[in-house]
C-alpha cells in the first residue's frame, strides 16, 4: 500500500509504527485504527478505509466528529466479488455439491438439470458490490434480482428463491437481517452466500437449515473471525468456508481512491466515494 502511494502520488506516506511528526499527518488509510491513533492526529482532514466496508473504522471510539471519511469502490474489487459469487452460484447451478459427494463415494448417478427458468437469484444490497453481480448474473441468461432499502419486506423477496447472496453492509439495521423468517422463505434446496459482513447470517438459524439438509451455505464471513477450529461449519457436508476472501483491495485500487480523495478534499469537496456517518456506510 504504501509503495502504491509513494508511486502514484506526490504526498510522504509513514507506514504504523515508523517515526513519524503526527502534525504533518492529514489523511490515515486503515481498516481498523488502534485505539488512541486518531485523536493523536490533530491535522487529519481525510480518513480512509483500505476497502469497501469502513464498519470497523465507523465504530472506533475516537472518531473524529468533522473528518470526511471515503472508501474504496474499484472494478478490481467488484470484479473478485463477481467471481467469488459466480463461483458459487454456478456451482450450486450445476449441482456441484452432489458430484462431489458421488465422486467420494466413485458413484456414477446423473441428475436431471436444474430449471434454468425456476432458478433464481436474490442480492441483498444493489450498492458497488451487488450492482455489479447482479449484471453479471443477468449477462449469463440467470435471474436475478436486487434487494436494499428501498424494496420490501425481505421475506417476500425472498419466497422461492434458489440463491441469497448477502452483499450488505455492517450496520444496525443489517444485523441478524437473514434470520429464520428469511430463510424460511427460500426454496428447499436453496444456497446462501454471505460475503458481506459476519453478523448478517442469523448462524444458528441457517445451521438449522444445513442440519435438516433443507439448505446449503456459502460463507466468507462470520460472527467470530477467524472461525475457531472446532466451529461446526468447517466440517459441515452443505457449508463451504472461505476465510473472508472474496475481494481484497488491489493496493493500487485504494492509492487511486485515496490521492483522489486528498485532491478533492484540498479542494474542499467530498471524499470521491464519501461515507455517509448517518446511514453507517
Ligand atoms: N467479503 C469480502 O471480502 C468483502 C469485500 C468487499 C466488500 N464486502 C462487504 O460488502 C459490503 C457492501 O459493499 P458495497 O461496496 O456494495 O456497499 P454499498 O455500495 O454501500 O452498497 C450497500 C448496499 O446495501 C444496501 N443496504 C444498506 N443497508 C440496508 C438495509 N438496512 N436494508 C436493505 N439494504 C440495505 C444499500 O441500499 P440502498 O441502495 O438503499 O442504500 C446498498 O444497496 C461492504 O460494506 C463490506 O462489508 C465484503
């Protein structure tokens, strides 16, 4: 990170724990700032999330009240989302999970394929991330659709659809948002993506969904992170674990957003992708 700075931008960088004159620091880059760092900063005019997600940076007990805060939105990023989800969602397509249980046990069985027409997909959250799965879901002839703030109730959203995947941010309002009554709605034999943040997922709840094979799961993130060793999901025959991978900021991607948000907040405008305090992300 710091060399992308250095080589695309005019300004000094100091990496944590190097020496550095807190009064010439204007603009901290971090995920999650270490208690203290940011009210020993007294000249910061832009702080910046190294991603999409600024909920760790949003909770800090001593955010600053006046500085602008921006994060990373970058086709670098939304493309590993897309991936990552397009990964699943074919699989699960395909009947993925079946083959690799005949194959483990040499049983040569052929399925009938899924219902191309009967098979769809729900977004939780249409912003950087949902927006751009959604296209490339509708660009390979699958069904998709979005879900944010604006749509109604989750549930009816949801009632009979084959995926969930969770692209939502980590605020109050999205906790616990795919909860029984959610999963309920979903078809049998439905998938679940969560690749948004840990708390989304109601784990005990989908659990009970994986437990009576009624559904299969998807998981980058979680309520505790990393999961422990002995967590059920990792051995669970209908979860597939991923450790909070599905798009890491490309360095060059978060230099590009923050030297522009620099730029523009000496010009005394908003961050290029500003953080709206009120909402939560
Ligand atoms: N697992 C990973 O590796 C990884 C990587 C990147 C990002 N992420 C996560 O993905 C999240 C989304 O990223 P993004 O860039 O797409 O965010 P974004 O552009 O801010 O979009 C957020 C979307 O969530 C919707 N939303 C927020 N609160 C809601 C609520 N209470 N009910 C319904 N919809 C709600 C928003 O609805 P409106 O349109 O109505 O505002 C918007 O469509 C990030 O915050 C981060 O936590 C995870």
């Amino acid at each position: 990170m710091k060399d992308a700075l250095l080589r695309t931008g005019p300004h000094p960088v100091w990496l944590l724990g190097e020496e550095y004159d807190a009064a010439h620091i204007t603009c901290l880059v971090a995920y999650k700032p270490p208690a203290g760092l940011m009210v020993s900063l007294p000249n910061l005019s832009l702080l910046h999330g190294t991603g999409a997600g600024v909920d760790a940076l949003l909770a800090a007990p001593d955010l600053p009240a006046d500085v602008p805060i921006g994060r990373v939105i970058a086709l670098e990023l939304s493309r590993m989302m897309v991936h990552h989800v397009l990964a699943s969602v074919l699989r699960h397509l395909r009947r993925g999970e079946t083959y690799a249980a005949q194959q483990r046990e040499a049983r040569w069985v052929r399925h009938p394929p899924r219902d191309i027409a009967a098979f769809r997909v729900v977004v939780l959250g249409t912003g950087a991330m949902g927006g751009a799965v959604l296209a490339a879901l509708g660009a390979l002839g699958i069904s998709a659709q979005g879900w944010n703030r604006a749509a109604g109730p989750l549930a009816d959203a949801l009632h009979g659809a084959m995926v969930a995947v969770v692209l939502l941010p980590a605020t109050p309002a999205t906790r616990g948002v795919l909860g029984t009554t959610a999963l309920t709605a979903l078809a049998d034999d439905a998938l679940v993506i969560a690749a948004g943040r840990g708390g989304q997922v109601d784990e005990a709840a989908l659990l009970r969904e994986l437990d009576a094979g009624r559904l299969s799961a998807a998981l980058d993130v979680f309520d505790a992170e990393p999961l422990p060793p002995d967590h059920i999901f990792w051995r669970h025959p209908h979860a597939q674990v991923t450790p909070h991978i599905a798009a890491a900021p490309h360095p060059d991607a978060v230099a590009r957003c923050v030297l522009e948000s620099m730029a523009r907040v000496a010009r005394d405008e908003p961050p290029l992708h500003p953080v709206d305090r009120a909402r939560g992300y």
